[in-house]
C-alpha cells in the first residue's frame, strides 16, 4: 500500500491571525511615516522599499529624537540585519536550488522563518515558508493603503493597542520551541542580554547581540535526549 505524506499547512487561523497582525502594522507605520513626510506616494514607496516595519520604526525614532539621516539609516540598517541572521538559520533545512534559496533569503522574516523552521520535511519547510510569506505580504500591503489613505480617520493608532499585534503574533509564532528546553534557554538569555543592552547600545544592536542566546542554546539538549 502507498504511503502518501499528507502536506503540511499552517493552521488557517494562524494565518488569518498572522495577515490581520500586518494589515495592523501596515496602518500604524504608514501614518507615522506619512505624518513625518506629508506624503502618500513617498509613503507608499517607502513601505514596499524597505518591506520593513521595524527598520521604518528606527528610522523614525533616531529622527524624532534628532539623529542625522546617516545615523537614521544605520539603526534602520542594523534592525534589518537581523533578517540575514534568519535566513542563514533556515538554510540548513532548504533543499532548494540556488536561485530558490536566494529568493527565500530576501523574504526571510521573523514570522515566516518562525513558523517555518517547525516543519520536519524540507518540502513542507518551503510550502509553509511561502504560504506565510504570502499572508504577511498581503496584510502589509493592504494596512499601508488603509494608513496612508484613512489616516486621518484612524488618527493615533497606538490608542487601539495596535503597536502590541505584533509582539503577540511572535509569541503565537514560537510558543512550541519556547515548550522545549533550548527554546525556552535562547528566549531567556537573548532576553536578558536585549535588556541590559538597550539602555547603552545604539538602536537595533541589542536585537542583534540577543541572537547569541540561540549560540547558547545549541549546547543544551533537548528534555529526553540520550546523554
């Protein structure tokens, strides 16, 4: 009797949840960047240039408080440089050619890598990766016009608690690898390591060095693993 592998998918509502948390992050980045630069086309722009909602967020907040345009770009800049970080994670698991390979890098985010990373057969790695990568891209297109051309309507998006969709989504996301003990050891240490960091460091970098608590957790075993 055959055995047919049955295609792994995300669970729809993980999907649904994961574009109705971009939709939110498309609005709120583009009224802030919309109200900064007064314009709908510049703003529209920007949002499928950089294709990054944290990188325009520290952008944005060196400008607030003053920074030059080079500092500006450089935190933007090393924000974003956390998604190589990603996708050299998830190469491991690809069985994909060159230019396939090369393509997922460029759309390695925290979500879709995170969900991802999870499935066991390479084949199904790549399937989720681009159904998530496809919810994302949707929500955040479809938030970026709702912000830029209902903003005035929406006002201040923070009051709706819209900036903590987000956060919320990457739990959702690793709320299985946090279950299992090298999970839960690189939450806590790149954690403590972000905090202590983020007074001193310049804007993005103690995101980066967190990622050293996933360096840590590769010498931990997993519970129930053969000494």
């Amino acid at each position: 009797m055959t055995n047919q592998r049955t295609k792994a998918r995300p669970d729809w509502g993980l999907l649904l949840g994961i574009g109705f948390t971009f939709v939110t992050l498309g609005v709120t980045v583009s009224v802030l960047v919309l109200e900064r630069v007064g314009s709908e086309s510049k703003t529209v722009v920007a949002a499928i240039v950089v294709n990054s909602a944290t990188s325009q967020l520290a952008y944005l907040a060196v400008r607030d408080v003053g920074g030059g345009i080079l500092a500006a770009l450089a935190a933007g800049w090393i924000v974003a440089s956390r998604f190589g970080l990603l996708a050299a994670g998830l190469s491991s698991r690809l069985e994909v050619g060159r230019w396939h390979r090369a393509l997922i890098g460029l759309q390695s985010f925290d979500p879709n890598v995170g969900v991802a990373i999870q499935q066991r057969d390479p084949r199904d790695v790549v399937r989720v990766f681009w159904m998530v990568t496809a919810a994302m891209h949707i929500g955040w297109v479809s938030g970026t016009f709702v912000g830029v051309f209902l903003g005035n309507v929406i006002g201040d998006s923070q009051r709706f608690g819209l900036d903590a969709v987000f956060p919320a989504l990457l739990l959702a996301v690793i709320g299985n690898l946090l279950r299992q003990r090298p999970g839960m050891v690189a939450a806590l240490v790149g954690g403590v390591l972000c905090a202590a960091l983020i007074p001193i460091a310049p804007a993005g970098l103690p995101i980066i060095i967190s990622v050293f608590g996933a360096v840590v957790a590769l010498k931990v075993r997993p519970a129930g693993a053969s000494q």
